[in-house]
C-alpha cells in the first residue's frame, strides 16, 4: 500500500524549543510496509517549522538566537497590532524555517546523516499541544 | 492513476507579493481521483518562493518587511553589475525561500492548518506572469 | 508506486561553494523509467543544503554573501565552544536552507524555469566528499 499518513500529538513550549522528532519518524516507518520511499514531515499551524540539525544542544542553542537575531521579538509587528497575542515574530519565523521537509529512506531506513536529526522548531510564544503529520508514500 | 500534475498561471505584481494558492489547489485536488497522498507546489523561475503562513493581513506584512529588513533591495548586488535588471535582491531571496513546498492530504483534504494557507512570495521587480505547478502523488 | 534511489558522491571545498547539481539529476532521470513524478535531492549531513538558483557567477555570489551576513562566520557559537571544530555558523546556515529539496517533472523533464537550477551549497569550513540522495518517486 503506497500511502500511509499518520498524525502524531506532541507537547511544545514555543519559545524556539527545538524538539528532535527522528525517533517517532523512526518509530513510523518500523512499523508500516513501506520500505522504500520518502516520508513528509508536515506541521499543522503557521507558527512553527521543521528542519534537520545535530541535536546536540550547543548547535541547537545557536540555532535558537540565530533565529531570535534575524527575526527579532521585540519589534513592531502588524500582527500583533491587530490581534494582540503577541506572536508576531513566530509566524515570520515559520514562513521562514517553512512547515514541510520531505526525507527518503531505503530499505525501512531514513537516509539522514550519522549526526542529523529531524526537528520541529516550535516558534509561538506559549506552549502548544502540537499535530505533526507523517506522510510515508512507496512500495 | 497515481501521478497528476496541473500547470496554472498568474498574474503577479512582484516586490515581495504574497498570494494565496490554497483555493487553486484545492480546486485542483477536488478535480482529481486521487485522495490520499501529497501535492508538490512548485514554482519555475528563480525570483520567487512558496510557503505557508496565516493569510491575514498583519502576518503578511510582516513577511514582507522581514524579506526586506534581511535581503535589503538597496544594497550592491553582483547579479545587478552583471546583468542590469536591477533585481539581484530577488534572486536571493528566492533562494532562501525555495520553490518547493509539500503538503500531505487524506481523504482529499489538505492537512492544513485552520490559519495556515500555502502562499506564492513573488520576489521580482516587476510584474509578471507566473507559472505554478502542482503536482499530486498519491493513491 | 516505483522508487527509484540513487546516491552520488561529489568533493566540494565548503565555505558556502554552490555547485549546480542540475546535470547530475537530469542524468539519473534520463537513465530510470520513471517518466512522470518527482525527485527529492537530499544532503545527508548537517552541514549543507539544497535550494534553486539561476547559475550565473553574480547570482551565486550574492547569495554567498547573504549568508555570511545573515549567519556571521566570526561570532561566539555555542557548538564551538563544546565541540571546537568552529564549524557553529556551518550548521546553522545549513539548518535555514533545509537538506532537502523536491522538483516535479514530466516526460522525463524537470519543471524549472529556464534560468533555475537545483544547487548544494556546501556551508562546512573545510572540503568535503558529500554524498547527494536522489529519489525519484512516479510512474
């Protein structure tokens, strides 16, 4: 069967927390048919994104002020203008980071590196019960 | 038939436009028999870029001003010495973005977010009009 | 649905390189029966990325230098710090221009623009020889 999606829940505390999601890919994709293929990583939601790191926390701490360098929070925002809860510079950074991030995998396998992780970068300002989507299309 | 692909075209006004092509691809998946898979929203052309945000307004101004802030238009682009069309901003902010973009459907509905639309950023100097290509894989 | 996966090996000499790897892919598309889908180009590594860009010298060194000024090499970064192989900028750049990149393509052509090419850009601060996934998905 070539498609199989799955929705898994996570807990987030915004804030830029960066939360290794290769386990529960990992976890997925051990337990469908589907051994060759790509599998798509998607968030639900416009303020947070996904891409892969090392995760290990001095790279993860650089990526966090990066982003808090380039899209700073305390600016004016027109979002937050009009409908005051304050996150306007998480919605910038995900349309940056984007939601999406599609990865193969060969013989049941993710073809990540040795030292890259799939990671969800939650950017809202407050703590989240997160939707992730998993999406494995193959044979 | 597990591969349809869409062409569309529209007409852009550039500078950093920020359109939403989440009714077309809706249009376009409802018009099909596959139901459950993933479209590949891609853009020809290196001068713009695709990803979500929530279309409103504020959130789209946003955007807008950080490309800008990051990818100042009036700095000293090479590709401006070279080729004189004055849009060496646009090449790069394009890159940034990227011209891909997945998303993942069940049931012939979009995984979307409830305040998350998939959005073309047309980063050129001018008008134009736009090729956008959908591509559905699924089952 | 068939997959096909084909991984290559390039030597690249880091320090924001851009290579265009748009002959690479269109010849393994040329050498597959797979006619209509798409490819994932993926950079298993957290040290580069995958984006388009028109190949022209002006163009690659803009978006060089976007990133240098985006992601300073010369700051304080965390992972050199714990690690000491100051490639800290390297990971973060690679972590915003994401390791993957997905292209339509039909009758055994790849979709982009006439001046658009698919590009690596080797972020890591020494040479390298990289290994390039690339996964055609399709019928």
């Amino acid at each position: 069967m070539p498609v199989i999606t799955k929705e898994i829940e996570i807990d987030t505390r915004g804030n830029n927390e960066i939360l290794d999601l290769t386990p529960l890919v990992e976890k997925g994709l051990a337990a469908i048919t589907i051994t060759d293929g790509s599998v798509t990583v998607f968030i639900p939601g416009s303020t947070a994104g996904v891409t892969t790191i090392e995760f290990e926390s001095g790279a993860v701490k650089d990526l966090k002020e990066a982003f808090e360098r380039l899209i700073p929070r305390e600016m004016e925002y027109e979002h937050n203008r009009r409908w005051g809860d304050g996150n306007g510079f998480s919605h910038v950074r995900a349309a940056l980071c984007k939601a999406s991030l599609t990865v193969p995998f060969v013989g049941q396998r993710l073809l990540l590196g040795t030292w890259q992780q799939i990671v969800l970068v939650d950017f809202d300002n407050r703590p989240r019960r997160r939707r992730v989507i998993l999406q494995f299309l193959g044979e």
